[in-house]
C-alpha cells in the first residue's frame, strides 16, 4: 500500500499536536471574507520585488540565439547519414557545415 504525504496547514487532530499546541505557534489567523477580498495579487502589492523576480527567472538558461537552428523532417540516403554518424558526437553540426559550404553561405 502506497501512502501519500501532503502537506498542510491546518490542525489535524491525532496527528500528535493538540489544537492548543497548535495555537500556540501558529502567528496566521484564518483570514475573514473582507481580509480575503480586499488582498491584492503580489504583483500590485510589491511591483518592483515582482519585477525583480521576473528578470532574474528570465536570464536563467542559455541565451537567446540571433538565428536559432529550426528542427527539419528530412530523407537522406543511408550512407550519407552513416558516414557522419561514424564521425562522432557533432556529426550534425558537421553535416549543417557541409551544408552551408555547399550552398556558398
């Protein structure tokens, strides 16, 4: 039998805390109806935190290429592909270079 975990914030009795351990360590209050309608998304209440976070998440990961390569569907015949595939890892830059000698580019 697999058993989940989950995590939660709320009291559950048996769990090995009373409901007064549980208050008294727990600095949230549920929030009523007017605290819930009046909240703001993060975004509006700290602007330049959001900003900052939206950048930083941006520049992960490699830089954007000026001319990025585009997947192609292609039939090539058997030996053309054996013979760079025996040219070792890279063997598709290769055949782009080859490609692009040939073309004059």
């Amino acid at each position: 039998m697999i058993i989940k975990a989950r995590k939660t914030t709320q009291f559950q009795p048996g769990r090995g805390y009373s409901k007064e351990d549980w208050d008294a360590v727990s600095d949230n209050p549920p929030l009523s109806k007017e605290e819930m309608a009046s909240a703001k998304p993060f975004k509006e209440a700290f602007p330049e935190v959001a900003e900052k976070m939206e950048r930083a998440i941006a520049a992960r990961g490699r830089p954007k290429l000026d001319n990025p390569k585009q997947p192609l569907n292609i039939r090539l015949d058997a030996d053309i592909i054996q013979f760079y595939k025996a040219t070792g890892k890279g063997w598709q830059s290769r055949m782009n270079d080859a490609l692009r000698k040939a073309a004059g580019l």
